[in-house]
C-alpha cells in the first residue's frame, strides 16, 4: 500500500531537531486514516510507535 506520510518522515530525517519541535514535517494524525500501513519502531520495550504517523500501542 501507499504510505502517505512517507514525504514527512524522509525530510524530518534532514531537519534540525529544534524546527521539527516547531512543528514543521510533523508527524501525521493517522495512516490508517488516509488507506496507509503503519510501519512499527520500538518506543521503550513496552510501545511501538509508527514511523510516520502518531499512533503508538501497546506490545
């Protein structure tokens, strides 16, 4: 499926931390939403959070 966010996620890799804080590149309110598949990353061993969008559950 096509990822929606995935612009967002690749320029909030080249941005300094401090503008993405700013709110420039944020992350998306759901991918799921938009007819995308979440892509999982490991928050603390208890979250995964998605890559591109907001959405964190439980493990």
């Amino acid at each position: 499926m096509k990822q929606p966010f995935r612009l967002r996620t690749k320029i909030r890799k080249i941005l300094p931390w401090f503008l993405i804080d700013m709110g420039i590149a944020s992350k998306g309110d759901d991918c799921e939403k938009y007819v995308g598949e979440h892509e999982w990353y490991n928050i603390d061993n208890e979250y995964s959070g998605c890559y591109h969008c907001q959405i964190a559950k439980k493990r």
